[in-house]
C-alpha cells in the first residue's frame, strides 16, 4: 500500500510532462509553419518586382536605342514625275506650330532690339550730361591761391582751400574729409581717401590738376590738387553756391 502512492505521483507527473511537451512542439511546428507562409509571400512579392524590373530595363533599353534609317527604294525612271507632284501635297502638320514658334521668336527679338535702343539713348543722355559737367569745371581749374580767388569773385561756387600732409588722419575740407596716403613727387601723382556721407572713397594715382568728381547730396563737388610736395599736398574744394532743393535733385 505504501508503494502504490509514489507509483501514482510518478505517473501523474510524467503524464503532465508528456502533456506540455506535446503542446511545446504543437506551438512551434505552428510557427515553422507560419514562418514558410510568410518566406514563401516574400518569395512571390520578389518575384513580381524583379518581373517589373526587367520590363522597365526592356523599356528604357527600347528607348535609348537609335532610331532606324529608313532608306527609301529607288523608284523607277518612269515614275518621277508621280514624286514630283506628291511633294507638292498638302503641308505636313507641323508646319504651322513651326511657323508660330518663328513668329513668336521675331516678336521677342523685336522686343531685345527696342530695349537695348532704349538703354543706348539713355546711357548717351547720361554721358551728355557728365561730359557737359566736367567741360564746365575743367574750364575753371586754379592752378595756385590767386586763381583760387579769381573764381571765388564770380560768385558762382563756394571754394574751400588745403593743405594736407601724409597721415591716416582725416583733416576736414569743407562738406568731406581727406586723408593724404602716398604723395609721388617724381610723378606728380598722390592717392587720397575721402569721406563722403560716412562712405569711404579711395582716390589712386591722381594726377597734378586732374579734378575729383564728386557726387554729394545731388550736387557735383570738385577736388583739385595743384601742389605736391613730398609727403604733402595743397588745393582746393568746390562747390555750388546755391544748393538744389530737394525736389529738384528728386527730378534729377
């Protein structure tokens, strides 16, 4: 009696092992199973996209292909007067696309020419002006003090005399100021840096005499050097005596 109740453990606990083992491998042959559908969809799916890649190469391969040279049988002797009137038929389709295309390009181009005159008349009215400008100032350069004073008589310009020395100094000269970076005694040439309205203008190679046109504010400033020394240099600013108004440089 003692030694049927183990027998009866052992046998129930081999029954439940038994059990489990069977539902483990019930569980994954299920997933095995489950696994090859999915590999073999994944298969299918490869398939038709490789298949749609190999019709999309067949196709860009057709068409990057050159197209072929047709070359036209010789017709016999008898029948060229037949050719002759075939290409006098009617005009192919194209023809009139062909033509509105030419109309539309002479059209633009008409259009470029009528601008170009324009920027032409306007660019000789603007080179009118400065070069009547500069006639006007470069008749009435002072070449020392006296002639300062002689053009200072007639009224016309304010004039603003001085002597500047080489320095990275600005020294004022009436509405600018001038700084003197090299004086050329040999050459009778300098190069100046001015300010105007607080932008910085460098002036290189200047000649004895040769004005600097100045724009400020609408009117026309002129610079002129008329001695060079070493490291120095003296002239004059001018200006015009009666400013323009506002809306007369807005006109301008």
């Amino acid at each position: 009696m003692l030694l049927k109740w183990p027998v009866l453990a052992l046998s129930a606990a081999l029954a439940i092992v038994g059990v489990g083992s069977f539902a483990y491998i019930s569980h994954e042959r299920a997933r095995e199973r489950q696994v090859m559908i999915q590999n073999e969809a994944l298969t299918s799916s490869l398939a038709d996209v490789r298949h749609q890649v190999d019709a999309l190469n067949h196709k860009l391969a057709a068409l990057s292909e050159p197209a072929p040279v047709l070359t036209p049988t010789p017709r016999p002797k008898a029948r060229r007067p037949v050719r002759a009137v075939a290409k006098v038929g009617a005009p192919p389709r194209d023809d009139a696309r062909l033509k509105e295309m030419q109309a539309q390009l002479a059209e633009q181009q008409k259009q470029i020419a009528g601008t170009r005159e324009d920027l032409g008349k306007t660019r000789d009215e603007l080179s009118g002006r400065l070069d009547s400008t500069r006639d006007e100032l470069s008749t009435s350069i002072a070449r020392n003090h006296d002639e300062v004073v002689e053009l200072q008589r007639r009224g016309e310009r304010n004039f603003y005399e001085f002597q500047i020395d080489k320095s990275k100094q600005f020294q004022r000269v009436g509405p600018i100021r001038v700084s003197l970076r090299k004086a050329d005694l040999k050459h009778k040439a300098f190069n100046v840096t001015m300010i105007v309205d607080d932008n910085e203008i460098q002036k290189k190679n200047v000649n004895l005499y040769e004005p600097m046109w100045i724009n400020l504010g609408g009117e026309t400033v002129e610079v002129v050097v008329n001695q060079i020394a070493k490291d120095h240099i003296q002239g004059y600013l001018s200006e015009p005596k009666y400013k323009k108004t506002p809306s007369a440089v807005e006109r301008d």
